[in-house]
C-alpha cells in the first residue's frame, strides 16, 4: 500500500478460525473441515465478497506448494460497516504431518472488476487420520478373519495333543454292512397264456383228448418198464433152475 495507493485491504479485516468443535485446529483425513471466514468492511466504500480459497505448503521448504484446496465462491456484497461469516471447508488426503495451510479472500469494489486478495488464515496445521470405531465394516471383517485362524489353530491343537485315544482310534475303523442273500424264491401265480372263452369247443376238446392220450401212453409206458425191472432176476433164477435139472 502505497502514499497514493488503496485497496480492500485498507477497508476490511478479514481472518478464519476453526470452530469451536475443533479447538487444536486439526485437519482430518477423509473428512469435512469447517472453517469460519470472518469480514467486516470498517471504510466508506461497498465491497463484494466474490470468492474465497485455499492452499497447502511445506514449512520445512519455505512454505513451498503442496496442493490447491477447496474454491468457493459467494458473490455477497459488503457495504459500509457491515459484518460477515462466511462458510468454508477443506478437505485433505495426506500423510499425517505438520503443513502450512493458507487460506485467502478475493474482493472486488463495488463497481470495479478488479480484485483484491486478502489473506484470512496463514497458519501450520497437523494432519491426522480418522479416529478408528468399532463398528468399522473393514475392522469388524479383520477381527472375524483373525478370530476365525484362532479357532482353527486351536481345534488342530486339541485334536493332536489332548483329544481322548478313544476317539483316535475310531477314526480309523468304518463299519461295514453284511451283505445277506435271500434264498426266498418268489413264486408267481399261474397265468394261462390265453383266455379259453375265445377258443371254439371243439378245438378244446380234441386238445383235451390229445392230452389224456399223451398221458395214458406215458402211464402205460412206465408200467411195462417196471414190470420187466421186476421180472428180470425172477426169470434168469427160473432159467438156471431148468439148466441144473438138465
């Protein structure tokens, strides 16, 4: 700022704060960051609020650039006197670590299509990681994981070392089934292999007479043979009798 010069710096006071849910000022990873940026316009001239945003640096390397953050913008004007919080939030994927955050307003008055930059927050923060719940979906599945070799281990443990001998030595043994033949034969019912109803009489009857001649000749037949087996040896006893008288 010079003699002759002026800008919005002159007219505004402008910083950003954390809220009070965050007093130590952490940035978490993976999460929200809420900022608060505070303005009040004490000159005689209107302003507008047109942006805001913010940056990452390396305080180990001269405040060096690491990333751009989060742009918003608001287009709100600030007129003479007034007073403004405006909303601002962040996010971050880094390693936890100690980094410079700044975090800066872009003001134009009213009528110009000039802006002026205004630096809210210049400050080191540390980066830190979710605080870890129990309820975590990953950390649950690790602990069932985990739980689940310990119970293995421990089964295989006392199978080996202190399960009964008893219970060893059935192990081995498979019990098998008698196989047992049934001697039962099944008996069938008679089944004729046609229906007499349909066959004319008189072929019934010369069948039935057929078959009473098969059977009297059969019959006939085993008599002469057991007579003759009878009078064989009576016979030859006869014939050597008549010889000797001779």
């Amino acid at each position: 700022m010079g003699i002759f010069s002026h800008d919005a710096s002159d007219d505004l006071i402008v910083s950003a704060t954390f809220p009070e849910s965050n007093p130590f000022g952490l940035v978490v990873n993976g999460e929200k960051n809420n900022l608060l940026i505070h303005l009040a316009n004490n000159g005689n001239r209107n302003y507008t609020l047109v942006s805001a945003a913010a940056s990452f640096h390396d305080p180990a390397k001269h405040w060096a650039l690491v990333k751009n953050a989060t742009a918003l913008k608001y287009n709100v004007p600030l007129v003479t006197g007034s007073n403004f919080s405006a909303p601002f939030s962040l996010n971050s994927e880094f390693r936890p670590q100690e980094l410079g955050l700044t975090v800066w307003v872009n003001l134009a008055e009213q009528g110009s299509a000039t802006t002026d930059q205004i630096v809210a927050f210049n400050q080191t923060v540390s980066i830190v990681e979710q605080p870890t719940s129990w309820l975590d979906p990953s950390l649950l599945f690790l602990w069932l994981i985990i739980g689940t070799a310990l119970l293995g281990g421990a089964y295989a443990a006392y199978n080996t070392f202190f399960a009964p001998q008893g219970r060893k030595g059935k192990k081995g043994v498979k019990k098998t089934k008698a196989i047992v033949v049934n001697e039962k034969t099944e008996s069938y019912p008679t089944v004729k292999p046609y229906e007499e109803e349909w066959i004319p009489a008189q072929h019934l009857k010369s069948r039935a007479s057929k078959t009473k001649k098969e059977a009297g000749a059969l019959s006939s037949g085993g008599e002469e043979a057991t007579s003759g087996a009878e009078s064989g040896p009576e016979g030859k006893g006869a014939r050597r009798r008549k010889s000797k008288k001779a």
